[in-house]
C-alpha cells in the first residue's frame, strides 16, 4: 500500500520538474528562444489536457482547442496596453476597449474564460459518445474558430492581435 502512495507521488513530481527546468532553462537563453521555450510549455499543458480527457472517456475531442483559444484570445485582448487598444481595434464593446489587465491577471483570466466556456460546452456534449460526440466537438471547434475569426467586437477579427507584451 505504500509503494502505491510513492509512484502517485512520483507521477506529479517527475512532470512538474520538468514544467521547473524548462522555466529555469528559458530564463538562461535569449529572448528570441525563450518564445521556443514557452510554446513547449503551452504544448505539452494542451497535450496533457487531451490526453486526460480521451484517454479517460475514449471519446476524440476536437473541442479541447476552441477552449485554448477562447483563453487565449480573452488574455491576448485584455492586456493589450490602454492607451493603443482604441486606436488599434476601435470596433471593441467598450468593456474590452476600456479596460486592460496585466500578465498575471489575464493568466487567471484565460483560465476562467476557458473553463466557463469549456462548462457550458461540456454540459449537453457529454451526453454523446462515439462518432456523435467527436462530430459535436469538432463543430463546436468550427464554431468557435468563426466567431474568433470574424466578430470584430471581441477582437481583431482575421487580423494579427496586435500589441500583446
């Protein structure tokens, strides 16, 4: 029963040194590859994201991505600097026009936007198996990707999003 505990143990410890010696390895490289780094790290959280959830349920999930990038596109719009965000994207709703966060917080921000979109997503797709379900999810993955790309409202549109620290 204690050997049990011990690879439980080792199974988050192993993970999250390799999450500590890539942080720390990205730090002693230039700028320029330290965006090498962190896209590793971006990588393997949405790898272990998917493989959590179809390794468990069975069920190919396409709809895992559109959850990143809802994320994403919210922190990316939020911590674009104040004072250029009217001029860059005027076609805002106010509320993304008038206010900016940091790094920290647009961090936070991304998770929570992703996990709420993520729920209500999840609450009728999980009702699906097999084909249907990775049908579904796929269309919820085309869906998004539409929105993000054409409602400039939320965002640039089919633009690069400019201006992001």
């Amino acid at each position: 029963m204690r050997r049990r505990s011990l690879d439980t143990g080792a199974q988050v410890l192993v993970p999250a040194s390799l999450v500590v010696a890539v942080g720390i390895g990205s730090t002693l490289v230039s700028s320029a590859n330290e965006i090498y780094f962190l896209d590793a790290l971006v990588s393997v959280a949405i790898v272990v994201a998917l493989y959590v959830f179809i390794g468990n349920s069975g069920v190919l999930s396409f709809g895992q991505i559109s959850f990143v990038a809802v994320g994403a596109f919210a922190a990316g719009v939020m911590t674009i600097p104040l004072d250029s965000k009217s001029g860059v994207l005027p076609q805002l709703f106010p509320i993304l026009r008038d206010h900016t966060i940091g790094n920290i917080a647009s961090l936070l921000l991304a998770a929570a936007v992703g996990g709420l979109f993520a729920f209500l997503v999840g609450l009728p797709l999980m009702r699906l198996s097999g084909l249907a379900a990775g049908i579904a999810t796929f269309a919820v993955l085309e869906i998004t990707h539409n929105v993000l790309r054409e409602w400039t409202k939320i965002g640039p549109g089919a633009t690069t999003l400019p201006l992001v620290p």
